[in-house]
C-alpha cells in the first residue's frame, strides 16, 4: 500500500486518464476525491465524486474547503481536467482560445493557489499537473493547447519554489504523456492517431494505466527527492 491513509484530489477524475489514476491511487489505500464537471463513469468505494467546473473560483475554495473539513487534509493534488478545441491557427477562434485557456491554465492555478499554500503549511504533500507532449513539442493546429500544457510546466517549476519555501517537503512535479487512449482522442482521425504510434520507439500508443503509474510514483514517498521534474510518458515519442 503505497498511498496508505494519503488524500488524494484528482480532477478531471472520472473518466480517461483521471479515473485510472483514482481507481490505482485507491488500490494503494488513499482516500480519492475525484473532481469532475460530467458525471463518474465508475463506483469505488474508496473514490468520492463531486460535480467541479475548474473554471469556477469560487466553486474550487468551496470544494477545497469541503474535502478539508471531511478529510482532514489533502496530501496529494493532480491536476487533471484538461480539454482540446483544435484548429489551425488562421481558424481558431477567440472562444476556442478562451476556454482551452480557461480550463487547462487558469483551472490548474483555481485549485493549486488554495491547496498548494495549505500542504506548506502542513509541512508536505505532492502535487502533480498533467502536461503534455503537444506542450513539450508543439502540434499543428493546437496552438491553444500546446499554450497551455508548456504553461503547466513553468507553473510546476515556480510552485516546486514557492511550495517548498521554509523548508516544506510538498513536492511539484509534472507528467507530460504521449498519446493516450481516451476520449480525448476521440476527434482525432485514425491515420493520425498510427502517424502518432509510428513515431514512438515502442510503436504504439499508450493505455491510461502506464500513465497512472507514473502519477502514483509521483504522488508517493518513492519518489520523495524529485520535485521541479516534468516526466515524460511518452513511449520515446519524437516529434
Ligand atoms: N489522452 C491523451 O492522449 C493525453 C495526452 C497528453 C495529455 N493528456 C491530458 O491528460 C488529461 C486527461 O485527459 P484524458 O485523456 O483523460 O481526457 P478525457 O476527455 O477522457 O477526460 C477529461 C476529464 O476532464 C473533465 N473536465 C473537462 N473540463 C472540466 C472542467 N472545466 N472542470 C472539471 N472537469 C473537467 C471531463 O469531464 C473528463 O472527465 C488532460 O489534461 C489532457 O490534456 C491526455
């Protein structure tokens, strides 16, 4: 039992990428609150889900306010919840850039400015924002997305500082996965998607779980020396 008596707040929680890292944080004996604006595509008995638009300020004190009064404390954060509004730079609207932005920037700064300051003051915890590959290397017709996820980055390094300040052991750190089958991927056409494959070293795409495990390395004490990292789980893609 890795994350044994740890609380975990997972956004983005219930389906794809966040409900595999739930259901494996759960495994290891934390108590999970998955934080999702759609419904729970699953029941764990160890897995609370509650209706949260990162996009809502006020909305996210309220939860967080909420999940410290039940718990008692948050002892890991991963910032999950992310979305694509793809298109060409000349087509992109100012509505795709807005919520893209709104969504996978500002929700990540929503819920980290409460719970970041509170793990310091506790003296620990981990926090884990979901990157990307397009935010690594860009992508033709994601200029909102790649702005975003190479902007999680620069938080995760900034709050590795600001965190750890005072000598708090809280733990920043993010994962940028390659292509991972999950809904989100559901725009993409078949022929990028192999395109996608072809160019990682192991000649396909990853499953959710392979990018769960490098969350759940993260969030627990093996991983207690590496904070300011961004991870790449990517099957030696090269873009
Ligand atoms: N699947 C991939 O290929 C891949 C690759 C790299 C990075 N990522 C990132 O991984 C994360 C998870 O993606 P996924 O593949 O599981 O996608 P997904 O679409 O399956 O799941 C995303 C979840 O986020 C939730 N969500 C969206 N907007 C929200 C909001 N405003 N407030 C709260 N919840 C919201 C959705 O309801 C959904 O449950 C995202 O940040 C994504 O950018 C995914």
């Amino acid at each position: 039992m890795r994350l044994q008596d740890k609380v975990a707040v997972i956004t983005g929680g219930a389906r794809g990428l966040g409900q595999s890292m739930a259901e494996l944080f759960a495994k290891e004996g934390a108590k999970v609150i998955a934080a999702d604006m759609g419904d729970m595509a699953y029941e764990h008995p160890s897995v609370e889900g509650y209706k949260l638009n990162v996009t809502d300020p006020e909305a996210c004190k309220s939860f967080v306010d909420y999940v410290t009064e039940k718990y008692g404390k948050i002892d890991i954060l991963v910032n999950n919840a992310g979305i694509t509004r793809d298109a060409l730079t000349r087509k992109m609207t100012d509505d795709m850039w807005d919520l893209v932005i709104d969504v996978n920037l500002k929700g990540v700064f929503n819920l980290t400015k409460h719970i970041g300051p509170a793990m310091q003051v506790n003296g620990k915890g981990s926090i884990i924002n979901i990157s990307s590959v397009v935010g690594e290397f860009g992508n033709i017709g994601q200029a909102n997305y790649a702005a975003t996820k190479a902007g999680v980055i620069g938080m995760t390094k900034t709050w590795a500082k600001e965190f750890a300040m005072k000598g708090a052991q809280v733990r920043v750190n993010a994962i940028s996965p390659g292509y991972t089958m999950t809904d989100i991927l559901k725009t993409v056409p078949q022929d990028l998607l192999d395109k996608f494959a072809a160019q990682t070293m192991l000649g396909r795409l990853a499953q959710p779980e392979e990018i769960a495990n490098a969350a759940l390395f993260l969030a627990s004490d093996e991983s207690s020396y590496i904070t300011g990292h961004n991870l790449s789980v990517n099957g030696g893609m090269r873009l």
